[in-house]
C-alpha cells in the first residue's frame, strides 16, 4: 500500500482560502464506523478485516452523543480511547463526529423543547435523529460543552484527520418554527434589515396590509391562511441557513480552542434545497458529500455527476471527498435495490473522476439492531464471503495503488449558475400555497435538462456563484444561467462584461423578474438583461401538465419538443437574432430563443426549458467553438496533476489522468488517449475495451482535450 496511515498526508486545497491543510490519506477509502454498537471483541476483528479491504479512514463517533454523554455530569471517553487507539495501531485514520447529530434522551427529556417543531406546529417527538432545533439555546449550550470535552481529548489523537460536525445538517430538519426560532428569526431580520420600516419597505408590507410596528409582530412562516409574502418566506429560508452557520461556528471555536490545526468538515446531501451550501462550504476546512444514487434511476449517473461538480465547486476547485454512498441497496426507499456487480465500483470512480480524493461508505458493518437494519454495508450480515465484501476489497486495493491521483483538480468546459436564493424563489415549498405562474417551473426542471445536455457532450461543468466576478467568469467559454429569477444589477453588469469579453451566456427562462428583495423590476422581464439580451418578455405562458409545444430552429430547420413553460417573447432591436420560433398554438410565430452580440460575445435567452437532446447547448457550445462528443453511456473526465511525485518515470511535469466510465450493462470500446492503464497496468494506444459498468483510468501526459476549434479563448481545461 502506497496512501495508508494517517501519517501519509494528501496536501490537498490550495485554494480555499484560509483553509487548513487535510490530513487525508492520499486516496481515503472506508466508511462511517459505529463501534458503540459493539464489543472490544469485535472492534479487533473490524480493524483485522478493514486492514484487509483496503481502509485507510472511517468516520467514528457521529451518532454517539448518549454513548460519551450517559448523564447530564458523567462522560464515557474510554471506550472510544480505545477505538481510535486500535485504529491507530491498524494505519487507520479517523474523521470524528462532533456526536452533535441527535442529542440523548435525557437532555429532551429535561428540556422538551430543544425538540424542533413543524411548520404545523407539531413538536417532533424523540426516538430518531437529529432531533433538535438549531437556534435552541440549550442544546447549543450542550452541544458547545460535548465539543469541547472531545476536543481537548482527541485533538493530539494521532489518528484524527479531521473533525466532523454534526451529520448532514437540514436531513431530517432544515428549519424549525418553534418559539426560540422566531425569536432567532426576529433577531436575524433585525439585523439584516436595521430597522422595521426597512423591513416594511423591502417586504412590500402594504400588500394584504400586513404592516408591522415592531419586529416582535412577525413570526416564523408557519402555516398560514393562504400564500405568505414571498419575501418573508425568501428571509425565513436564508435565517435557516444561518441558524445552521451559527451552529457550525460554535462547534468550530471549540475545535479550534483545543487543536487549531485540525480541518473541519460537515457532510453535505448533494444539491440539497434546503441550505445554502455555498455560505456552509464558507466555514469548512474540507468539502465532502453524501451520495445514494437510485440504482432505478436512468439517469443517476447524471444526477450523481452534477452534485459531484457541485461538491468541487463549492471547494474552489480542490479534490472534495466522497464521504457516504451505499456499497449496494440503501433502506430508505420505498424500494431499495441492489447496485449490480461493479455499479459500486464504477460510482466510487465516478466521484473520484470529479474530483473526490478516495470513496466512503455508509457503513462498515451491518448492524444487529435498529433501523438501518436493512443498509448495505461494505461489510455484510453474511461476512467476508460474499460479493459485496469482495468488491469493497477490490476497489480498496486499486485506490491504494493509484494515490498519485490524489490533490490533483478537474479540468473543465463550462460553468453554470448555482444559486440558492434563485432556487428557493421558484420552489417556495409553501404547501401548496402557490404564488407563481406555474408551481412545476422548479429549479431542478430547469436545471436539469441543461446540465444534462452539458454531459451528454462530454463537457464538464463547474457551478459558480451569483458572486462570481466577469473576470474569473472569463475562464469558461460559456456560461450557463438555467434562471435568474432573483437578480442583481452588479450580477447582471458582471455578466454583461462577460460577455463583452468573449463568452457565451445563456439565460434560461422567467430570468430577471425581481431584485433581492423581491421587488419587480420596472420596464418588464428580464429586467436588467433586457437591453443587451435584446429581448423583452411580455408575459409567461404557462403550460398545462401534458400540454406541448413545437420549435423549429432557423438555422436546420429542425423541431423540438417544449414542455412546461413558454413566453410571449419580443425582440427589442434589429440585431436581435431569432434562432428558434414558436410552431404551433397561440404562440405560433413568435420567438423562443434569441441571441445577440455584445462586444466579442453572445447573449442567449431561451423563453422554454432546453429540450430532450439539448439542442440550445448544442448551439451554445458550438459557438464557443467547444467541440462535443457524442459519448452514449461512457462518461470521461480527465483529472490533472500539476506537479509533484507522479512516478513511472513521469516526473515534474503535468501528468493527467483520463477517467473511463461505462454506465451501460454493455462492453464498450472507449476511445483513450496514448498512455498508462492505471488499473491494469496495459499501455493505452488509442481506446481500451470496457466491460459491462467497467473503468479504466489513463495516465497521460498530453492535455486533457484539444484545443477549441474556432476560438482562441484560453480553456479552463487547459
Ligand atoms: C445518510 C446518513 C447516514 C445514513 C445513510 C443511509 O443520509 O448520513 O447516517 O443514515 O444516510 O443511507
């Protein structure tokens, strides 16, 4: 083994600013590891069997409040000294809970009220997890004296690798609308707005005459009469997000008390609705991510891609890590099926083609008790025997071998829009109070198709921020906005300039309709892209659920099919070109997706959401001269090492590795550039043969994709 031991260190992310170096094996592999469900005995056969998978990390400790805190005064730390001792002694290094995911029973017993309550006014009872509200100051002042106690005892542990706060925060519960909470609430709205006839100003408080005199008026947005102020719901989703922050930072400043230099890490679910991660990733040390793909799902592989991009993204750019998948059926569908022979193979690699250092389970061993009963594990009920265990020692063995790969970063085509506020805007998850022109225009619908087209090209996508500036825009020859319902005027100069400056951006629909406080934008949609977009939107045009209308694109006179959303669309200028028109029904004629030159660029709007095929990227894509694959069920993505040991002769140079994915049941031929199977150790002249859901990883030292025909616009790629 080349990566394992908590000495052997990954000198991953450079670039998140401030953050501290992560102790990680080169290439992690393990899974979350609950020894409080089991004796010594067993502990000594796990580190035994996990030395022989290939483990080198496993997350301990997160559920294990009531195990290290039985009473209110009495702490139990020594059976989990011995755990990471053990651990310790078996190259095994440690990613510690915080244990700060579900508080013990005695303390919702004395204090009924740390319970989080439902947008109902329902008090959750006690018996599952993460059964706390975030802005309850007494679990906050119980939680900060646990961290602390784990803090000044493990942070010397030589085993810890970093620390990780709570589980998944917003599972289970994102917001909670109990009294504390609207206290906290008021509190965040003082201090975002300063005074009540600001807040009265920017909510629009005239509307159905809800003026308020004192901030102690408004409440939580639980259940209302009918439809809440949209901007009340916009505060309530951010505070959300705050009340999680403030909670991650107390947990930080104990951490930080008793061992400053050890990274933190909370994980994240993918592109969860609920949190904006984009503030989160702010105030972690290291990215990492959950991941349960639907084994069902057609489209998983593309699903499980754009979290993976997204999980990269909010790191800047810097390997993440896979920290949770199932080695096979989870148990918290309605049904859980079984990942195929190699699917779990073929997943670990995909997250560390995106740039995860290494691939981690939920959970090493399968539990005798409780409701996870029924989860895959990567070690079975049935023991080592089996197929499962077999293709975890598998995987264990090949990342041990590849730890080169380890810190270096994914060299993409194309950035797209991910925004929370925007997100929140179009899915106000009011319970069926509706305040839109369609409750089915969903972030997700919109975003989907795009990234979806994006893939299916072969391009790789990092997400930006609303935030991010035209210069560092200026790296990704397109830049995909799927909507903007929410916008800023400084966004929209910054993409102006973007534009101006060589890029192709596109703007999905119903984009430009309010500012950050919801106010509508004076002159019509898209607000303040109307004048370079060249466009005005009169009017949405809903469609029905099973309603369809027809494109036809100018350029080859070809169709596509539109569903869910369309818009009375009007050029306002004569260099606004129509690319594609509106066939059929009571639009029939107008436009639906234009484009305009705006310095050395263009600027796209799409009045319908992209179509099956993704024949508005196409077009984007083509004209920032980005050249398309046609690459079926083969996924390839290429990581680059900048510097450093690579060995096999390689040294000192740039050296990439080209991920070879088959998401079919099909052998494939995949087209591979002239290098060094990783996995096989076989030289690669121009493609290799992929069994059914194979991998190959190439080592290579040519870039990773040819220079853009027709541009000359420097590739993030490159
Ligand atoms: C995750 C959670 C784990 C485990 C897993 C099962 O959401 O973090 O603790 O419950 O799901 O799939």
């Amino acid at each position: 083994m080349t990566t394992t031991g908590p000495g052997a260190t990954n000198p991953v992310h450079g670039d998140m600013d401030q953050c501290r170096p992560v102790r990680l094996p080169r290439l992690a592999f393990g899974g979350d590891y609950n020894p409080e469900q089991w004796s010594p005995t067993v502990w000594r056969e796990d580190v035994e069997l996990m030395r022989k998978a290939g483990v080198n990390l496993v997350s301990v400790g997160i559920f294990a409040w009531s195990a290290l805190q039985p009473a209110p005064d009495s702490f139990e730390f020594g059976w989990l000294d011995q755990v990471l001792d053990l651990l310790h002694a078996g190259g095994i290094a440690v990613d510690l809970g915080t244990a700060t995911a579900n508080p013990p029973p005695w303390l919702l017993a004395a204090h009924p009220e740390v319970r989080p309550v439902t947008s109902y006014g329902i008090r959750l009872a006690a018996g599952s997890r993460q059964t706390f509200c975030p802005s309850s100051p007494v679990f906050a002042e119980h939680a900060r004296r646990l961290v602390g106690e784990l803090a000044r005892r493990y942070s010397d542990h030589p085993a810890l690798a970093f620390w990780h706060l709570s589980n998944e925060y917003g599972d289970h519960v994102s917001s909670c609308y109990c009294e504390a909470s609207t206290e906290h609430f008021r509190r965040f709205l003082q201090h975002r707005h300063g005074s009540i006839e600001v807040l009265n100003e920017r909510w629009g408080t005239t509307h159905w005459g809800q003026i308020y005199r004192d901030f102690a008026e408004i409440d939580a947005p639980r259940q209302m009469p009918g439809p809440a102020n949209p901007a009340q719901i916009a505060d309530f989703r951010r505070f959300s997000t705050q009340a999680i922050i403030e909670l991650v930072e107390l947990e930080k400043a104990e951490l930080a008390a008793a061992g400053p230099d050890i990274p933190v890490t909370t994980n994240f679910m993918g592109m969860c609705p609920e949190l904006d991660y984009w503030a989160l990733a702010d105030r972690l040390d290291l990215i990492t991510d959950d991941s349960y793909p639907d084994p069902l799902d057609p489209r998983a592989a593309v699903r499980a891609a754009s979290s993976y991009d997204l999980m990269r993204s909010l790191g800047g750019g810097a390997p993440w890590l896979l920290l949770e998948q199932a080695p096979s059926g989870v148990s918290w569908r309605e049904v859980n099926p079984a990942k195929a022979p190699g699917v779990q193979r073929l997943w670990s690699y995909q997250a560390i083609a995106r740039g995860s250092d290494g691939a981690m389970f939920f959970q090493w061993r399968a539990p005798a008790v409780g409701s996870e009963l029924h989860h895959s594990t990567m070690l079975p009920a049935a023991g080592t025997d089996t197929r499962i265990y077999r293709e975890i020692c598998q995987v264990g063995a090949e990342l041990s071998a590849i730890g080169e790969i380890a810190g270096s970063r994914v060299c993409s085509d194309v950035a797209i829009l991910m925004d929370w506020d925007v997100l929140w805007a179009l899915d106000p998850d009011t319970a069926g109070e509706r305040t839109m022109p369609s409750a089915l225009l969903r972030w997700r619908t919109l975003l989907d198709p795009l990234y979806q087209a994006v893939f299916e090209r072969g391009f790789v996508s990092d997400y930006v921020r609303m935030s991010t500036s035209a210069d560092q825009l200026a790296r990704y020859p397109v830049l995909v906005v799927p909507n903007a319902y929410l916008l800023s005027d400084d966004t929209a100069a910054g993409w102006a300039q973007y534009v101006s400056g060589g890029g192709q951006l596109l703007v999905g629909p119903f984009s430009g309709i309010v500012d950050r406080w919801h106010h509508r934008y004076a002159g019509g949609a898209p607000g303040p892209l109307r004048e370079w977009l060249g466009v005005t939107s009169e009017e949405p045009w809903p469609l029905a659920a099973d309603e369809q209308l027809t494109i036809r694109f100018a350029d080859d006179d070809s169709v596509a099919t539109v569903r869910i959303w369309a818009e009375w669309l009007t050029p306002t200028g004569p260099d606004t070109q129509v690319l594609a028109t509106f066939v059929d029904g009571p639009l029939a004629g107008r436009p639906a997706v234009t484009r305009r030159r705006v310095g050395d660029g263009f600027a796209w709007y799409s009045s319908v959401i992209e179509p099956e095929g993704g024949p508005i990227v196409q077009r984007v894509a083509a004209a920032a001269g980005l050249r398309a694959t046609d690459p079926g069920q083969l996924e390839t993505v290429t990581r680059r090492q900048s510097a450093g040991p690579v060995g096999n002769g390689i040294a000192d140079t740039e050296t990439f590795f080209t991920f070879l994915l088959n998401h079919s049941g099909e052998s494939v031929v995949a087209p591979a550039p002239a290098g060094v199977d990783l996995l096989t150790g076989n030289d690669t002249v121009d493609a290799v043969l992929l069994p059914a859901y194979g991998v190959a990883v190439v080592r290579h030292p040519a870039r990773c994709r040819p220079a853009p025909a027709g541009t000359d616009r420097p590739s993030s790629t490159r």
